[in-house]
C-alpha cells in the first residue's frame, strides 16, 4: 500500500466534519468518546495495512506533540 496521504483528500470535507459533528450530537463525553473509537476502528479495518496504520499513528501522534 502507498505511503498515507496527508495532503487533503476529503470530497466536500466541510460537509463531512458537519456530518461527523452531528453524530456527536446529544451524547455524554464518554459516549462520544466511544463513537470515536469505533470510527477509529471501523476505518482502521477498512485500510487494513498495518505499515499505513503505523504511519497513521505516528502522524497523529507528532500533531499532539506540536507546541501551540
């Protein structure tokens, strides 16, 4: 599989980050929190290369690391 893309590559990703807003809509932090990790691994399996979820982790991992 290619390296992970961080270039945006959404379709009308305003319309997608409103999409998963409202799915939180309603819920309690941890209920929330748990809708996360079933995304999380819901696109994770649809991936499915453990080298693009390694990149994936470290990618996300250096944006928390970043100062502000």
């Amino acid at each position: 599989m290619p390296d992970l893309i961080l270039d945006p590559n959404i379709d009308r990703p305003d319309d997608f980050y409103a999409a998963l807003i409202a799915a939180h809509d309603g819920l309690s932090k941890e209920e929330s929190d748990a809708l996360n990790a079933r995304l999380i691994l819901i696109l994770a399996n649809h991936v499915g290369d453990r080298e693009t979820l390694s990149q994936a982790l470290a990618a996300a991992r250096l944006q928390e690391d970043e100062p502000e």
